[in-house]
C-alpha cells in the first residue's frame, strides 16, 4: 500500500488502497489525511466503478475519485493517466451530470416553476435544489424548498409544462429515477432512504442500517443514485460512500473517511 500525504501545495497525488476479497478497506481519511466528506456518487454506465467527490479541509485536498462498485480499486481521477479509459469515462460523466443540472433548473424556469425566491428581510435564495431527469427526458423530478422553511419536497414534472408539479415525497432531496422511469428513490435524511412509485403510491423504506463507528458522527443519508441496472442505489453519508441492494437494503461500503 502507498500512502502519500497531501500537502497545502496542492500537488498531485497517488496512492493506491489495497482492500481484501471480502471488500474491507482503510478509512479513506488515513490515506487521504484532511478529508472532511463524501458526496456525489454517480455510476459509471457498465456499473462496475462509481466516481464520487472527496471534500477536503483545505481548497486542493479534496476531488473526485473512482472506486470499484466492489470496494476495490480507489483511485484519484486527476492521477490516471490522460488515455485512462476510467479516466475520459469519468470526466464525461461529470461533464454530462453537471450540464443536465443547469438544464434541468433553466427547463423548469420555462415551464413556469419559480427556482429563486427571497427569505423574510434575506438575499435571494435558490428554492430548487437537487435536479434529476427522467430516463426518456420527458419529466424532472427535483426538490424544492418554500421560502421560510427548513426542509425540501420532492416533485416531478412534465417537461413540455403540460402539468402542474406533482408532489411525490415530502421531506426528501436527492430524488434519482430507476432506469425504467418507473421509481424515483429519495433520500429522507435520518430517516433513511426511500422508494416511491412515480405514477403514486406508498413509498417504500429501504431496510438500510449502516454500522455505528465510534467517534464518527452517524449523518443522514443522502446523495442517492440508482445502478443503470436498477438493482442498487449508491449513497453517501458525511463519513462514507455505500451501495444497497434496493430489494433487500443489504449494504456494502465502498470508503470511509473515518474519524476526519
């Protein structure tokens, strides 16, 4: 194993975690000492690896990184090489994800759904949060937070403006769609993450539980994302990045950040 400490010089690094066959792995914050969170997983399209983004103490000591769906192979993005097919992968989907975001939010504005508004006696706020499209493009499922409250709600919407937003969760964010546009999955922060059939019905709770880690803060869970074969959700918390089978909730860790 390399370990390679990263410095306020914000030069490069490379290191390589070597993890055994049962999937346990390092903490990612004893490699990457200053790492402080996890977030935006998002699968690569064959669904073997994830890219996700490291959030670091110091501006430089964070990025994104891709990890085996398995628990093996974490790697920085900025250290494989330029013809790294995991590497052009990886900056195309980031590229694709951040242009459908802006999109989505510039779609909703022209179909009439207000995404800015004004706190009492505050600055202008953004009322819109977490974009998702559909798999056929012809909905938006996004969060949306009234001005004056505290939470997000989850609603889709048509994206040719033929029907009002449709509420599908209340106190959730990060809603992502099953491949076959039937489902969205939310994330409903302590409370755990859930499944909700977009044309209406119960929503589903995932029987996820993640093992308590002393000293580590036991956060929401958040940032999910549905495997482009429908069968896992990946997911982050403040201190880890996990995979859930969506029909059992059996959870797997992907990395850690440990006592950061």
């Amino acid at each position: 194993m390399k370990r390679q400490t990263l410095t306020r010089r914000f030069r490069p690094l490379v290191a390589l975690v070597a993890v055994t066959l049962a999937g346990c792995l390092d903490p990612v914050g004893d490699i990457f000492p200053g790492i402080t969170s996890i977030g935006g997983p998002t699968w690569f399209p064959d669904g073997e690896r994830i890219v996700f983004y490291l959030k670091g103490e110091d501006v430089g000591s964070g990025g994104y990184y891709v990890v085996d769906a398995d628990g093996g192979g974490l790697r920085r993005w900025r250290d494989l090489g330029p013809d790294n097919p995991d590497r052009q992968i990886a900056h195309e989907l980031l590229k694709v994800a951040r242009a459908g975001e802006r999109a989505g939010v510039a779609k909703l504005r022209r179909i009439g759904v207000r995404t800015t508004g004004r706190w009492p006696g505050g600055a202008p706020k953004d009322l819109v949060f977490s974009v998702a499209w559909s798999p056929d493009r012809q909905r938006i499922a996004y969060s949306y937070r009234s001005p004056g409250r505290t939470g997000q709600d989850v609603y889709v919407v048509r994206t040719d403006g033929s029907s009002k937003p449709r509420l599908v969760a209340r106190h959730a964010d990060g809603p992502t769609w099953s491949p076959d546009g039937r489902l969205i999955g939310v994330s409903r922060g302590i409370y755990g993450m859930f499944v909700v059939p977009v044309a209406g019905g119960r929503p589903r709770k995932l029987p996820i539980e993640l093992d308590p880690e002393p000293g580590v803060w036991r956060s929401a869970l958040g940032s999910p994302v549905w495997s482009p074969d429908g069968t896992q959700i990946a997911f982050s918390t403040s201190y880890g990045l996990y995979v859930a089978d969506v029909d059992t909730g059996r959870t797997r860790r992907l990395a850690d950040i440990g006592d950061a």
